[in-house]
C-alpha cells in the first residue's frame, strides 16, 4: 500500500465530535456569519458552545467550533465553505 492508498474515513469513527478552529480578522458579524455557515452544514450544532477568543493584539478573533461530525464528506464541505469565505483567514 503507497501512502497515497488509504482510507480517510478510517482515520475518524463516525459520528465523532470534531473541534473547527477557524481564525479572522476582529470585525462585525464574523462570529455570527460562521455559527450561520456552521450551522448549514451542521444543523445539530449548539451555537452556544462556540468558542471565541482574540488575539493579543485584539486584531484576529478565533472561533472554535465543535461539530458532531458524521462524515467526512460533512467535514469536506465545512472546510470547503469556510476557506473560501472572505472573512476567514484560516481554517484548522
């Protein structure tokens, strides 16, 4: 088996909680903007629970975002959705 020959969905057993961090610059709305995209594809999420913290220079907040993942298809499309997004700088 090549390093390129594997199961990604063997790598998580699904459903699983999985932490999103995703990082942007301070401005209005970006924490809502990402718990509404977050939701999208993530229905059961708990806004409630989401994570903020700013960086110390108060320029960057970070969001973590805890999703009860059920596929990787699922995670696929948050990553897809959020690295595009022009708000975000980063997504881990």
């Amino acid at each position: 088996m090549s390093d390129t020959d594997y199961d990604a969905d063997a790598l998580f057993d699904f459903p699983c909680d999985f932490p999103i961090k995703i990082m942007g610059r301070r401005q209005e709305g970006f924490a809502q903007t990402i718990a509404e995209l977050i939701v999208r594809h993530a229905p059961d999420f708990d806004v409630a629970t989401l994570e903020m913290r700013s960086s110390s220079g108060g320029n960057y907040l970070s969001l973590t975002c805890t999703v009860r993942a059920v596929s990787r298809a699922q995670l696929d499309a948050i990553y897809g959705e959020l690295t595009s997004h022009p708000m975000v700088v980063m997504a881990l």
